[in-house]
C-alpha cells in the first residue's frame, strides 16, 4: 500500500509537470509573469546559495547524475537477470528487497529533472521576446541588404580599430590585467537601468573544471538550470570570454534564446568603456555578419571586396582555441572530439527543438535580426 501511495504521488507530479508545460505552450502571459515574479526568486535565493561555492555546482551534479544513471542501469541489469531466474527456478524471494525500487528510483531521479527543468528552463522558452519587450516598433520590419552592408561594415571598422588598443603580449596575444567576472556583472547592472529584466543580482561566473571536455563540444558557456550558475570555458581564447560571461548571465535573467542571449552579452560589451570588452562585443558577432551579407549577394567576391576588409589581427582574434590548446584538449581526450562533439550537437538540437526552436542551432545567428532591430529604432546608448 505505501508504495502504491508513493507511485500516486509521482504519478501526481508528473500530472503537475506536464499541466504546466501545456499552460506555458499556451500562454505567454502566464509566462511573462513567472519570468517577471517567480524565477528571479531562484536565482536570488538558491542562485546565491550555489553560488558561496568557488567551484561549479553543476558541473559537480551533472557528475553525480551520470554516475546515478550508471548505477541505475547496473541495477536495472542485474533486477532483470535476477527476475529472469527466478522464472526459471520458479523459486521465491530470489529478487533481493533493494531491487524491486529500481523502477521506483528511476522515476524518483526523472521526476526531479523534469520538475527543475520546467521552471529553469522550459517556461522561459515561451515567454515575450527582447524584441516584444524592448524594441516593439522595429519588430517584424523587413530590412534592404543596404541596411545589413552598413552594419556588417560598422562593426568591421570597430574591430580593426580595436584591434589595435588592447593590450597584447609579446607574442601577440590578447592580454587583460582587470577582473573580468567583476566587470561583466558590472556591464550587466548597467544594461539593467535600460532594461529592467537585466536589473539585479548576478551570481559570480564560474570556469569549468572540465574546460577540456566542453572544448570538444566547441562550448564556451552554459547556464545550468539545476544549480542556477552561470559558466564558462577557461580554456577558450580570451577574447571570447567577456560577451560569453553576459551571455550565459543574460539567461539568469529569464533570457534563454540563444540569438537573444547573443546579443545582450553584444550590447553589455559594446556599452563598456573597457576597450577590452569592446572587442570582445564586436567579435562575438562579426562573422553572423559577416556570413550573413556574404551569403545575401550570392557569395560575390568582388561586391564583397569592395567592403571594410576584416584585419588579419582580427581574424587571428576571433578563434575559438588557439591551435596550442586545442593540442593540449586533443592530448587529455578520453572520448574522441568527434564523437563528443556529435552527441553534444544532437542534445542541443533536441532541446532547442522540443522547446518550439524549430530551427534549432541556426537560431544562433538570428542576432543579426536582432542588431537590425536595435540600431533601426534607435535604441542603442548616445
């Protein structure tokens, strides 16, 4: 009977689960609202609990889940051969007592992912956009290829001319001396006083300690809904850091569109009277740019020369990791890059897409659409 009670009840939660996400599908209101009222209660209370650790909570609970999840399939194997001769034997009690809550374990363990994962991050796929909040009146405008050659080449300008402030080592490298956590929370209290969903508490950024295996799946950041942190690669080129540290902070803020969170980290950066940042701004989206007007005139190189040409020191700038890292990560692999990188693609794509990004990681690059808004209806800071 008490174990008949205790299924009632995870079959109630799931009831509970499932209500939910319909009602979020359906209402952007609701969504709106519990992006406004409720999950900044998360990150300011259990936000700042996880975040009194120096290391990543998630990273740490993402390694206990794989483990529970190994063990659950041993158990499960070894339940199975055990009822399997039972039936042979046909004797009794031959299923030890611990077995017979596998079944239940595995719900138990599902039940608590599916109900964090609906108030983490399912719900705020529905909620309003930056757009419909923010920028109304530019929202749905189609925009001339004029418009899209402007900006590709605003931002070329900028990065060749930043290019040549940062400081650098004497190898060439981009070197930064400041506290970038620091700043990128800084950068992201002031973009707050403009949009006031970005207004408040931000957690410390974490480095991953697997930064090597994230590598492998060409991950420089990660908001984890289980522990409410943001993180990033410590192994990527620096010059990515600052725009991903206000990326994956934009999600803590209900903002969990890729092409949103883009452009916040964008417009925190650029907004910065750190040069450093700037850069960094400006690179994170050159080549969505970049890509975009190349392929709006049908890949023609002679229009395309004719434009602000991207430096070579800018080029060098806008890696992922630098080739001596990426031999570092390559050397400790346990699992190859392909491989790692293959299933990490197929996870997010099933993600973005059961959460209605029909298009899965292409909606990466929809921050051009968004850059287009933005400097059309003349939000950006005088």
């Amino acid at each position: 009977m008490a174990i008949r009670k205790r299924y009632l009840v995870i079959g109630g939660l799931w009831i509970f689960i499932i209500s939910v996400n319909i009602l979020a599908w359906n209402s952007t209101s609701f969504c709106d609202w519990y992006i406004r009222h409720i999950f900044p209660i998360w990150v300011e209370s259990y936000g700042r609990l996880t975040g009194m650790f120096s290391f990543s909570v998630g990273e740490i609970m993402l390694l206990i889940f794989a483990v529970l999840i190994g063990i659950l399939l041993i158990v499960g194997a070894v339940s199975a051969a055990c009822r399997i001769a039972y039936r042979i034997r046909r004797k009794k009690r031959l299923l030890p007592a611990g077995l017979r809550y596998y079944g239940f374990g595995m719900l138990v363990l599902f039940t608590c992912v599916g109900i964090i994962m609906t108030f983490n991050c399912f719900i705020l796929f529905h909620g309003s956009t930056f757009s419909e909040k923010y920028m109304e009146k530019a929202a749905d405008k189609q925009y001339l290829l004029s418009e899209l050659e402007e900006l590709r080449n605003v931002v070329a300008s900028e990065c060749n001319r930043l290019a040549k402030m940062v400081d650098r080592d004497e190898y060439g490298n981009v070197v930064y001396d400041g506290d970038m956590k620091a700043q990128a929370i800084k950068e992201m209290k002031r973009l707050g006083e403009r949009y006031p969903q970005l207004a408040g508490f931000y957690p410390q950024p974490k480095g991953f300690y697997f930064s090597g295996f994230f590598s492998q799946q060409k991950m420089m950041g990660y908001y984890f809904p289980f522990s409410m942190e943001a993180n990033y690669n410590t192994k990527m080129y620096i010059t990515n850091t600052p725009v991903t540290l206000c990326h994956e902070l934009a999600h803590l803020k209900g903002f969990i569109y890729e092409d949103e969170a883009n452009f916040i980290g964008y417009l925190a950066c650029v907004g910065s009277e750190d040069i450093f940042f700037q850069y960094s701004g400006y690179l994170s989206v050159l080549y969505y740019l970049d890509n975009d007007y190349y392929e709006a005139i049908e890949e023609n190189r002679a229009v395309y020369e004719q434009q602000v040409p991207i430096s070579r020191q800018v080029r060098k700038d806008k890696v992922f990791l630098t080739p001596e890292a990426w031999a570092k990560v390559e050397e400790k692999a346990v699992i190859s890059t392909k491989t790692v990188s293959k299933a990490s693609n197929a996870f997010v794509e099933a993600n973005l897409n059961l959460n209605g990004i029909a298009d899965g990681m292409v909606s990466y690059s929809r921050v051009v659409e968004l850059l287009l808004e933005y400097y059309d209806s003349g939000s950006e800071e005088k």
